[in-house]
C-alpha cells in the first residue's frame, strides 16, 4: 500500500504554492499512489544479482582517426559570400547601438 495520503498531498501542494481542490487532493493522491506502488514493484523485480544497464544491447563507441586535410583558403571561403570586408563575411546589423 501506498504512503501518499492525502495530508502528503496537500505537503507537497503547499511547498510548490500550488492551491489544490480537495477533489483534486483525492485525484492527486490516487495517482501518486499509483507511481510510488508502480516504482516499488519495479525495485523488487530486480532486486538480486542483476546488474543495472542502461541499454539492452552492449554499447561501443566507433571512433576515427582525426586526419588533417588540407582546408578552405580565406578568399576560398569568402567567395560564395555576398558581401565581405576585411577577411570577414560581412551581414546587416540586427542590434541597435544606442
């Protein structure tokens, strides 16, 4: 049996400053119940010598090696840009400064 009563609920309610109806303390309390009773039959399914994973399939991670190749030039770079200035791609401003 659950340990969420309705005095827990309105705890709770009333450290999150949330008003609750007293329809909704009853909602509220079976719901919980629901989630704590749930999680606990989930602890005793795998209590034992079960180990905890994360994933049902072993996980690898596939790593390359890091090449260095020869990039874009600055002017490379630039060129497909509409407007440059100064070795920069240049855009409209889109702050005010004042």
């Amino acid at each position: 049996m659950s340990e969420i009563t309705p005095d827990v609920v309105r705890h709770l309610a009333g450290l999150a400053r949330i008003d609750v109806t007293d329809a909704e303390v009853n909602r509220f309390t079976e719901q919980l119940g629901l989630i704590v009773d749930s999680a606990a039959t989930l602890k005793a399914a795998v209590a034992g010598d079960v180990p905890a994973t994360s994933h049902p399939i072993p996980m690898k991670n596939i790593y390359r090696e890091d090449v260095v190749l020869e990039s874009l030039s600055q002017k490379a770079a630039l060129s497909g840009s509409a407007d440059s200035e100064s070795g920069r791609f240049r855009v409209a401003a889109i702050l005010d400064e004042e």
